[in-house]
C-alpha cells in the first residue's frame, strides 16, 4: 500500500515562489507525479520524476529523493491563475495505477 | 486532437437506481483507468483496463460496481443499486503505451454523480 502526505492549505502572493511538500511510504516504488487541478475541472499533468534530482519546465520545477521518500513542486512568478489543487500521486512498483495524496489548496493572492 | 471526454457531465439520481458513466479515450490510447474523487481528495483508483481486458480491478469497492471496454476504445462504468456513499466525481483516464509504467495519463473532466 501507498500513504502519502501532503499539505492541506497554503497561502502565496502574486510574484512570489512557493514550494509544495510531498512524503510518501510505499511498498514499492515506478514514479512520482504531480497533477494541477481548477475546481470542478479535470487534473491536468505537469510533472513526473522517477529518478532523483530536479526536474524542470518553465515555471515549474519538481524534485525526488527516493531515498528520503519526498518530493516538491516549486512554482516561480506565482500568478493568479495558479491558484488551484495541486496533486501529489505516486505509482507503485508493480502496477500502472496512481495513489493519489489528498491535494495541497494554493490559494495565490495579490 | 481531443482530449478524454465524459458523459454525462453531471447525474442525479435517487437511492436504489441504476446508472452508466460513460468514458471516450484519447484516441490510440491503450490504457484506460476509472477514479472516483470525493470532496476534499485526491483521486481514489477503481479500475484499470489494457485494451479490452480489467487489468486490475482491486479498486472497485463492492459487486455493485462493474466495467466494461468492450471493443478496446470507450469505457462504461456501471453502478447497480446506487447509494448516498456512491455520490462523488468518477474521473476517467487514458495512456498511450501498452505497458502503463512509464507514461503519463490523462484525465477527462469527470462525472458528478449525486444520489438523493
């Protein structure tokens, strides 16, 4: 089984960085995703990691360790329309399904 | 080209009755999942097919819920004897590559369904 941590709320200004937690405890281990998702709207990918290290596209950044059993997802020049669910999920070793993480709410002001 | 598509976007139904969600792929897409997502979490893992065949079905909470793909392409799900509990938002999902390790899926907008 898969459990998976996340923050529940956090609070960000336009313009500013945030960084978005993720703790995960596995039985195995093919991958980390992380999904952005508008309210009442579908999760739309933005990154995957399956080896450790940074990974980068735009804005965007997410980073692994494996060993540590953590992720991040860092958002630069934060904008208004940023605001939004973002997911955590991970993908066990022995199957292609995800295990989701409960969302972290940013809510970017200002 | 199109996304994953749902049908209906919302239902509403009374406690007892019987009722479809139906899933379109992306088109070429193999892989297809089904994930309910209720108020406040993540996505939650029901059913996963490879072409026409349930993969993995040990999502599904009870015999009440049912999947088919019959021809490879859209998926039904199927819901007997609805309950106020089953009132959440069926996600649908699709992959490209046959083996469903390393590629990314792709969801669709979703089906609410409420049952009174």
């Amino acid at each position: 089984g898969q459990n998976i941590d996340q923050p529940t709320e956090m609070t960000a200004t336009e313009g500013a960085i945030v960084q978005i937690n993720c703790t995960y405890q596995t039985s195995g281990f093919n991958g980390l995703f992380w999904y952005q998702q508008h309210a009442g709207e579908a999760p739309t990918f933005l990154s995957y990691n399956v080896l450790d290290g940074l990974e980068e596209k735009g804005r965007f950044s997410s980073f692994l360790s494996r060993s540590k059993g953590y992720s991040y997802l860092l958002l630069k020049e934060l904008q208004m329309k940023d605001s939004a669910s973002y997911l955590c999920a991970v993908r066990d070793g022995g199957y292609s399904t995800l295990t989701f993480g409960k969302g972290t709410m940013l809510l970017v002001s200002p | 080209g199109a996304g994953v598509s749902q049908t209906p976007s919302n239902k509403v139904t009374e406690k007892g009755k019987y009722v479809e969600l139906r899933c379109d792929p992306i088109s070429g897409h193999t892989a297809l999942y089904w994930y309910r997502q209720s108020l406040g979490q993540g996505p939650e893992f029901l059913i996963y097919f490879q072409g026409t065949g349930a993969a993995d079905d040990s999502g599904l909470p009870n015999d009440r819920f049912f999947a088919v793909r019959p021809e490879g392409s859209v998926s039904t799900l199927k819901i007997q004897r609805t309950e106020r509990g089953d009132s959440a938002v069926y996600l649908c999902a699709s992959s490209l590559s046959t083996d469903g390790f390393t590629d990314t899926q792709y969801f669709g907008p979703g089906t609410r369904l409420t049952v009174l």
